[in-house]
C-alpha cells in the first residue's frame, strides 16, 4: 500500500466520504466549484458499496400519502415531516438521474421498472439491483465522478486528520502510513479511539517497549472538542503502561518555543504539561547539510509558511 503526502490545495467545496451520498452531491455541484472529496479507505470500500436493499421510490402520484405514512411510521413519526416530504417528491427525478447515468435497475418484461417490497412499506416500490444494488449504485457513481475535471478524491486520507492538523498547524499522515506502523509493531503498538453518540471524534496511537510508553500520534474533531475526548484516551493510555509495567510514559515532542505569543503549537504544550509532566530537553536532531543554499531556502520557506498559518488562523479568529 503506498503511502501520499498531499501537497496544500485550495478548493471551494470538501466533502468527507465517497458513498452514494457525496458522489451524488459531487455530480450535483456547478462545475466551476473546485471539489475535493475524501475517503478515509480506498473508494471501494466505502459502506455504499455494500448495500444490498434497493432505493424507495413514488410509482405513482396516488401512492403518496401511504409512502408518506409509512415512512412515518418505520420512524417512530420522529421523522422530519418536510424531509419526507422531500425524500418522496424527489424520488422519481433521482432515480432518473441514476438511470441515465447507466445504474441497472431491475425490469419487468415491457421494460418498466420492477420494485420489490422491503422493510415497512406496505406496498412494493423499492427499486433495485440483484443484492448488490449498492456496489451497482456506487460503481455508476464514481465512474460519473472520475470524468469530473473539477473534482479530485483523496484516497486514505480522514476529515479528522485534516482538521488537526488545520487547527494545530502541523503536517498528517495519510490512513496507509498508520497501517503499515501498527502492522510493522504488532503488540507493541496500540491505536485508541474515542466514541460520542456512536461515532469516532478522537484517535491516538501509542507504543510500548522496554519499560517505556511513548504517546507518538493524535487526532480530534473540532466539533465534539467541549467533551474532551483525549484526556479519556491518555488515561487509558497511561493504564496500558502501568499494567505492563512501563516506568516511563513519555508524551513526545513539544515546540522549543513555550511562549502562548504567536504560537501556533502552544496548546499542544498546554494540553501535555496539563498531566504534571516533566520537560527534559534532550540533543535532538541534527542534519547534516550537503547544499548549503538549498537547505538555506528550505528553512527560510518553512519560517514564512509558519507565519503565514498564523496570520490565517488569526483572520478567522
């Protein structure tokens, strides 16, 4: 599995996911928009791809008001009644839209389409494909998706990885490199994730070896911050330690700047000082520099790149 490091792109639209849903979305947008989708896996192995049932759709204007009620119905009537509303009078457009793009529904014998009962309709109107009408939906979709001149997918790569380092003006990694490193460290390496309401607003990977638990990588969502997942997942971290009999439980690198003044990495420190740790200063990296003037360029570049994150992050603040 190869490993991409993404270069700065600007674009007018993100859309996390490559299921039926963003492809869709993708399709739909003006084509002068910059589009960049993400798939936090390879594109087809998104959940749309395995979808069995079909789609509902309206077969004719005199099913509406029972379309209408079961729908209600299978939801508790907690359903948003304008959405369904929606959901219902856009079904024979969007189903034509799939059909024009080659999605091959299921037929009668004069052609017209066959619908298939399912869950809690009371009446048959599920438009499908075999049992595999996600794959032939999502399939259609990326094809449509690929001709896109203004749309680019990025394989491997998650909208929390994006967000951190966004927010924390540091470099990510796509999904690929994690992989392979827990793959490389077996049962010395562990990957946490932490849950609210079912989904996943935080990772963190540390190791374990030699007495020694190193805390290496993390991530949060901006959106569910206010719960504090991470402090969560170092707790468990540090658990893990101390069941192995670790001594040492070492919570990695922090800026050799400590001033909260203009810097960017200054919550980073925060948040790991915030366990009452001890800062060693150690000797560090040293590079050997072979073209003196290259490497002058090089780190004038990454002082102004630097500077000029900071100077976004302040205009949005």
């Amino acid at each position: 599995m190869e490993t991409k490091q993404y270069p700065d792109m600007q674009c007018d639209v993100v859309i996390a996911g490559c299921g039926v849903a963003g492809l869709y979305a993708a399709l739909n947008l003006p084509k002068s928009t910059r589009v960049i989708m993400l798939s936090k896996g390879a594109v087809d192995e998104c959940d749309s791809m395995l979808a069995q049932g079909g789609i509902c759709v309206l077969p004719e204007g005199s099913d509406y008001d029972a379309f209408f009620e079961d729908t209600m119905h299978a939801g508790h009537y907690e359903n948003r009644r304008e959405s369904v509303d929606i959901m219902i009078r856009s079904s024979r457009s969007v189903i034509n839209d799939l059909l024009a793009m080659g999605v091959d529904f299921e037929r009668k014998a004069d052609g017209s389409l066959d619908f298939t009962r399912e869950g809690a309709h009371s009446r048959p109107r599920i438009a499908f494909h075999a049992d595999i009408t996600g794959r032939e939906i999502t399939t259609k979709l990326l094809q449509a998706v690929r001709k896109l001149d203004n749309v680019q997918i990025l394989e491997h790569v998650a909208m929390t990885d994006i967000l951190t380092g966004e927010r924390d003006g540091f470099a990510t990694r796509p999904k690929a490199y994690f992989e392979r490193f827990l793959a490389a460290l077996g049962e010395h390496a562990r990957l946490y994730l932490g849950f609210y309401e079912g989904r996943a607003i935080s990772g963190a990977i540390t190791t374990n070896f030699g007495g020694k638990a190193c805390y290496v990588y993390g991530a949060s969502d901006n959106e569910c911050r206010n719960h504090m997942p991470n402090y969560l997942m170092q707790w468990e971290m540090i658990r893990w330690a101390l069941e192995t009999g670790c001594t040492v439980y070492d919570f990695q690198g922090v800026s050799g700047n400590l001033s909260p003044e203009g810097n960017h990495m200054y919550g980073l420190y925060r948040f790991k000082k915030g366990f009452n740790g001890q800062l060693d200063e150690l000797a560090g990296e040293f590079d050997y520099v072979y073209r003196p003037l290259r490497a002058k360029m090089v780190d004038r570049a990454i002082i102004l790149n630097d500077r000029l994150r900071h100077l976004r992050t302040s205009r949005r603040s």
